[in-house]
C-alpha cells in the first residue's frame, strides 16, 4: 500500500522588482532567496521515505522482533492488526538481508519473542518457529528466541563480551506507544499487553555496551514521542523513532503513516 502524495500547487507567482539605486544588487539578491524560500515551502513532502539505514563495519548488530496479534482479538475491530503473521519478521528479514548485502561479514543478532509466534501458529494450524528459524538458515545469522522482555536487557548486557564486542546497531520492528515497546499486543489481552519494555527499563542497559558510532531505530509506532529521548538519556546513544503511527509493508521497510509526523531522535 502506497500512500497517496499531495502536492500544492501555488496559484499566484509574484514578482518582486526592486528600484535600482545604490542597494539595487542587494534587494535583488533579497528577492530571489524569497522566491527560493517559497517555492522550498510548496515543494511536496513525502512521508513514505525513512531515513538512510547507517551501516558499521565492525560490531555486532542486534534486530528485536516483537510478536503478532491474534485474531479472536483483532477481529470485531474495523481496521485489525497483523492480518499477515509475518508483520514484523518481514520487515526484519528484509533489514537482514539489507545489513549482509551491505556488510557481508557482518555479526548479526535476531531476538524474536517466541510466546506470540506459538500462539499464532496455533490459531493458524501452522509451524511458524519453522519458518522463523529458515530466515536464520537463509541468511545466516544468529537466532535467540526470547519468553520475557527482561532476556532482551540481559542480552544486550551480557549476550556478548562488551568490552571486545560493542552493539554497532540496535533495531526494533513491533508494536509500540510512546512509552514502552509491547511484544505480545492483542495476543494475551483484547488490545494491551503482559510482555513489554518501559521506557523506564532502559536505565537498566549499561552505558558502554555500544559503538560510538551506534545507530538505534524503532520501527514502531509513536517511539519518537517519548521513549528515544529516554533511551538517549539513559544510554548516550540517540534512538531514530517516529511521532506517529508506522505502517508495515510487504517489500519495503515500515514507513511513517501519520500526516505530518517524521522520524526524530
């Protein structure tokens, strides 16, 4: 799904001519970047696009994947979630894939919350940890399934020698508010959730466990409204997230689906 661009078109052109005298050169030169400021402001601006995904070389690189609604929740809301069960491990597949194509050598981590893909795959009679662990197959990397959001901290703590092996990128693709990442929304609970991590969990990542080149991205919704300032607060590290809804999609990594809202840290 694409979302639908608005350009506004301005309907008047104005031209500003100066009288020429001793500050003519300089009016006129006032008067162009006038022109270019407001051609600038009309111009269309696209909320599709995320910003570039920074690459280390070196370090280890850490994608968190949380899990999926179910439909016995889902399915007496107008717009349900998580349709498709691949939501968020398409997303991160496709970021994989993006991370090996860049840096092929590269040491990369998958934390999946396991709970919510056994409970899906039992409501669709399929065997998605299979098909989970043929991602981890195809590409390489290596797959920790996780039952409790504080295996995620001690992971990020301790999953590594810190002091030898520094995170180089840490990204999240899940449900999400402001304040906190949910991993198992609508999977337990009609609309809320058991499994999640606060932002008042992140004084409980040590500081020095990251590259001083680090790149952080929540792919989730409304992250950039509260949560990265926290995070950079407790970690040092900015956190790129949006200041509204993303929306997932199928070959494509998420995009911001909220009008006017942007990609902050």
């Amino acid at each position: 799904m694409r979302l639908p661009m608005f350009h506004p078109q301005p309907r008047f052109l104005f031209v500003i001519r100066p009288k020429l005298g001793i500050f003519g050169a300089a009016m006129r030169s006032i008067c162009l970047f006038l022109v270019a400021c407001f051609l600038f402001c009309a111009a269309p601006v696209s909320v599709r696009a995320a910003d570039p995904q920074p690459t280390a070389q070196s370090g280890e690189f850490v994608i968190l994947t949380g899990g999926v609604s179910l439909w016995i929740w889902e399915k007496w809301k107008a717009a349900p979630h998580d349709n498709w069960w691949m939501n968020f491990v398409r997303a991160s597949r496709l970021r994989i894939e993006q991370i090996r194509q860049q840096t092929p050598d590269a040491q990369i981590t998958w934390l999946v919350y396991r709970p919510a893909y056994l409970t899906r795959g039992k409501q669709d009679n399929k065997d998605y940890i299979a098909l989970i662990e043929s991602v981890r197959d195809a590409f390489h990397v290596k797959l920790v399934f996780f039952d409790r959001p504080s295996e995620v901290i001690s992971y990020l703590n301790n999953g590594q020698p810190r002091d030898k092996v520094k995170i180089a990128d840490f990204e999240y693709f899940g449900h999400s508010n402001k304040a906190c990442w949910m991993f198992d929304y609508s999977n337990n609970i009609d609309s809320a959730s058991k499994a999640w991590l606060h932002q008042d969990d992140m004084a409980k990542i040590n500081r020095g466990i990251f590259s001083r080149d680090a790149w952080v991205k929540s792919w989730s919704c409304h992250t950039g409204e509260s949560m990265s300032q926290v995070f950079r607060k407790c970690t040092g590290v900015a956190m790129t997230g949006a200041t509204g809804k993303t929306q997932y999609m199928d070959d494509e990594l998420p995009i911001i689906s909220t009008p006017g809202a942007r990609w902050v840290h």
